[in-house]
C-alpha cells in the first residue's frame, strides 16, 4: 500500500477533527501495525497551531483513546493472553524479545514498570496484553496508563505544535 505521509493525516484530521484523532489513536493502542503513530500526534499539534484546535481539548481526546485502546487489549490478555502471546511470537519471532522485556519490566518493577515500559515504543502498546494476561489490578493498570499515556502524547503533540513552522 501507499505510505500515509503527514499531509494526508492533516486533511483527514480537518475534515474529521477530533473524531478521526481519537479513532486513529484507538487503533494506534491496539499495536495495529501500519498506523504510523509518530505522525499522528505531531500532526495534531500541528494543526493545534495553524486551525487553533484546542491543546487541552486534543490531549484529553487522544489520553481516552489510547485508555480505552488499553483496555481493550487488556481485556483480550485477562481472557486469553497466553494462547495470544504465543501466536503473536510465532507469527512476528521479532516481537518475542520486546514481548518478554515487557514481562521482565513488570515482574521487577510492578507498577512502576507499567508506567516505565508506556514510555517505551513497541513496549507502550504490548503492555496492555502483558498485563492483562498477568491479570495485573485494573484500577492499578489504568491509573499508570493514564500517566505514561498522557505523558507520551503531550510530548509527540507538543512536538508538532512546536516545530509546525518547519512543515508550512
């Protein structure tokens, strides 16, 4: 297929706005590949500053889409994790390596290393399924997400408000 460049995200995100962030960040956190998410957030602080889209507003959108992307996935490792990882590291032998440093992370860590390894590319999104499969507190899961995820999108979204000048 065609690679999506920043332009084409910068006319979706206009015609759609918030909607088609929010749904490209969903499907960001579920480790879709193909989705080249650092495009995504710089494109939306991009258009933060030439359209004046609202910053809080467009965090707060993408921190919920990348939550409820998540829980998704932490659902799918709560109620089936095993048979999934293994099917996952036999189809991509790649990702086995990520896969159990992202174990190792939240054996050592715990919940520091929930909020660690959402700072981490590739090791952001599998966490979800890692805890999941740990069956991991929820509650815990989600707070450290929120944080890591907030953290992780204000950077990429600041980047793009920040250095738009350079793309127009």
């Amino acid at each position: 297929g065609k690679m999506i460049n920043i332009n084409d995200i910068l006319s979706y995100m206009d015609k759609y706005g918030y909607l088609f962030l929010a749904g490209i960040v969903f499907l960001e956190y579920l480790n879709l590949p193909g989705l080249p998410a650092g495009i995504i957030m710089p494109a939306a602080g991009i258009l933060i500053k030439s359209r004046g889209l609202n910053f809080p507003f467009t965090l707060i959108t993408s921190v919920i889409a990348g939550l409820l992307g998540s829980w998704c996935l932490y659902a799918i490792g709560y109620y089936c994790g095993n048979p999934i990882i293994d099917k996952i590291e036999n189809k991509f032998p790649k990702m086995k390596k990520p896969i159990d440093k992202t174990f190792k992370y939240i054996e050592k860590y715990g919940d520091l290393g929930i909020f660690l390894s959402r700072l981490i590319p590739v090791a952001r999104t599998l966490i979800s399924i890692v805890v999941g499969t740990f069956k991991v507190n929820f509650f815990k899961f989600s707070l450290y997400s929120t944080i890591g995820i907030t953290i992780w999108n204000f950077a990429f979204i600041y980047a793009g408000y920040a250095f738009s000048h350079l793309f127009f």
